[in-house]
C-alpha cells in the first residue's frame, strides 16, 4: 500500500543494505562488530528570545527511572554531550508512565550524572516542566495538580532539590491548566470546559517572578494552542513579565497538526518551537513492522490499548512509505524522521529520546542529514497521501 512508486518497492536484504541500515535492521549482537557511526557535527540555534544557545538535538529523558537505570542514562548523556548536544528536557512526573513510585526518578538519575560527569554546569542546559491540570493527580502537590503560583514555586523547589541544581534553564508548563483536548482526544468538546482555569496573567506573573529571583531562566510552553502562545505572550506583557520564549509539542511525519496553526503563532512571537516524539513513539523506526505484538518495554507495550489503536489506523501503512524512502536514501527510517524535523525552518531543537545507546547513535545520524528537494518532495508525496495518519492520544504518556 501507499502512494505511486512507495507501495510498489521491493526492499533490499539486510545484506545489502548499507552500514548504517544494517545497524537499524538487526540492533543486534551483530551491530556491536560495526565500525562506529560517524560523528555527525552538531548546530546550536537560539532559544526564542532568550540568551540561551541550545543544540539542534535536545536529549529526552522520560524513560530514564523506568526503561533505563540511572548507569543506562548516564551513558546515554556521556554519549550525547560527547556529540555536541548541550540540551536536556525533563519533567517533575518523569519517568513514564507516571506513578507515585517512581516520580522524580528521572530528576535523580540526572543529578547523579551532574555529580559525577565533571562538566561546568554552564555546559548543560537544563529545561523542566510543571505539570498542568489533573485530577487524578491526588499524590502531587496533595493534588489535583494546578498551575497557581503557590503550586508553580513549590514544583521550581522539588525540581531543583531533586536535580541538585540552583537554577532551571528553562521552565515549561507541561499542559495548560484550562481544558484543551490533548491526550485521549483530539477535538474540542464543549462539554469538557470547566470553570476555575488558572488565569494566563497568574501564571504569567509567577514567572516573571521565578526569572527575576534566578531560579529559572527562561519559560516556555508545551501541549498548547495558538489561543494559549496568543494570550501567554499578551498576559506577560501586561504583567510586566518576559514572555514565553518556546513552545514544546508533538510533531513528526505523521502528526503535523502545529503546520496549521501554531507555527504562525511561534514565528509572529518569535518564539523557539521543540518537538517532542518525532519518531512517533517509535513507530518510524520500523521495528513495529511485521510484530503481532508489541515488545514488553516498548511504548505501545507500556499502555494498555496503545497498540491496538495504532494498528486500526493507516498509520502502519504510512510508515512503510516512510521506511521505503528512507531506505531508497540510505538512511535509516530513525535518521529520515529526526531529519524531517530538523529541517523545518520553525523548529530550534528535536527532542529525541532512546532506550539505548545503540538507539541513541541512530537517532544522532538524522541531525547529519542533507536535506535536499528529492526528500522533499518524497515527504510530501506521503503526507498528501496520508495527511493524518495517526496522533498519539494515550493518557500519562509523556
């Protein structure tokens, strides 16, 4: 299936693919008697309006506390501040699935690292991000989970505890306090609005207080709409507050929602947009392809119902198409994904997670990548054919 030239390929044995393919294809024992990847030179682009220099690949760390150990994760950080990157996101409810356990181990693993990796803290840009709205939250904060002032501070003082840090780079709201359809839906339902949202001017004020007293940076968003970058940016004007200088969401190849509306708004506000799970939960690898069942600790083996929603959708389909140019281009699916994303002119930095080292030098490749119009026009040839193949709708899923 797929779009003219893409559903009629024949794919190529692993024998004959080229190295990087092979490493992709079998992420086995094998691989490890592979001469290393190449290094693949790292930019640094502007955090919006910020002072912040940041790396065009910002190192996700949800999974570090669940998937991974705290020596799996530092490995990974050694691996990534060896290749230029200068940038990591956590959250205070990492890791994922959120669960009163373990919250706050990510936070943990990191500062261990911080400890011990010997680097200035100057050479590790550090972004975090206050949970919005939930009721079932009740474990947090004595719940449900707001962003007041009084619950954006006491998040600002666990996080640095935690990270063993005096300040955040930068502070992100994780999903806004009011109702906007995000996880589990993707439409706006009148039903579901509720009184009581946190004003954006509060939320906007305790910013600007948390800049002032230096405990943070910058501030930014995530999960929002153009409605909320529009309002932030006006709350913090009036306010007297810097304003949001990011925006954090999902995009990838198959959910580019944000093209339709968002990205005007971060380009009118010139704010840095961060995309979050290019490789849609993993899926663009490929290594769902051909599995009756998802893998014990992948994500769509995580959370109860993901795989199955994924596979009633064309989304399987559109990763083959995918997976097809990537490999007619001799680059992995992973390097075709990350790439896509890197060359958007609105994006800042990708936000690529791993649940491996392994994992983690593939995803690097994409960041090497020569963007040209033949990827272009192929991306575009798939996207027409499927313009909304799948969006992750799973609940705590990061």
């Amino acid at each position: 299936g797929g779009p003219g030239k893409f559903g009629k390929r024949q794919h190529r044995s692993s024998t004959h693919l080229p190295r990087p393919m092979v490493m992709y294809v079998l992420l086995s024992p094998l691989a490890a008697l592979l001469p290393p990847l190449p290094v693949v030179p790292m930019e640094y682009r502007k955090l919006g309006t910020s002072d912040i220099s940041v790396s065009a690949c910002c190192l996700g760390t949800m999974t570090w506390g669940n998937q991974n150990t705290d020596e799996q994760a530092a490995a990974q950080l050694n691996l990534a501040w060896e290749r230029g990157v200068n940038f990591l996101d956590t959250a205070e409810i990492y890791p994922v699935p959120v669960d009163e356990e373990k919250q706050g181990a990510t936070d943990r693993a990191i500062a261990k690292w911080l400890r011990t990796n010997g680097r200035a803290r100057d050479e590790v840009i550090i972004a975090s991000k206050v949970a919005g709205y939930n009721e079932r939250f009740t474990w947090l904060r004595d719940g449900p989970t707001r962003v007041t002032r009084e619950q954006i501070f006491a998040s600002v003082d666990a996080s640095l505890a935690r990270l063993g840090v005096d300040h955040l780079d930068l502070l992100q709201i994780h999903w806004p306090d009011r109702y906007v359809p995000l996880f589990g839906s993707r439409f706006y339902d009148c039903n579901k609005e509720r009184e009581g949202a946190v004003s954006f001017y509060e939320q906007a004020r305790a910013m600007g207080e948390l800049v002032a007293s230096g405990k943070v940076r910058a501030w930014g968003l995530s999960n929002e709409t153009p409605l909320g970058v529009s309002e932030f940016v006006a709350a913090a004007r009036a306010e007297g507050a810097p304003p949001p200088v990011s925006v954090q969401n999902a995009y990838s190849l198959l959910d580019r929602a944000d093209e339709a509306g968002l990205i005007e708004a971060t380009r009118h506000h010139a704010m840095a947009y961060l995309p979050y799970s290019p490789l849609s939960a993993g899926v663009l690898t490929g290594k769902y392809e051909g599995q009756s069942a998802p893998p014990a600790q992948s994500r769509l083996g995580l959370f109860d119902g993901y795989y199955e929603r994924y596979m009633q959708t064309c989304a399987p389909e559109c990763v083959d198409c995918y997976r097809s140019a990537a490999l007619v281009h001799d680059m992995s699916p992973a390097a075709l994904a990350i790439a896509f994303c890197n060359s958007r002119p609105f994006v800042t930095s990708t936000i690529v997670g791993a649940t491996s080292t392994e994992q983690l030098e593939v995803n690097l490749q994409g960041f090497g990548v020569k963007w040209n119009d033949e990827l272009e026009a192929e991306v575009d040839r798939v996207h027409k054919y499927y313009p909304d193949p799948w969006r992750m709708t799973v609940r705590d899923g990061g």
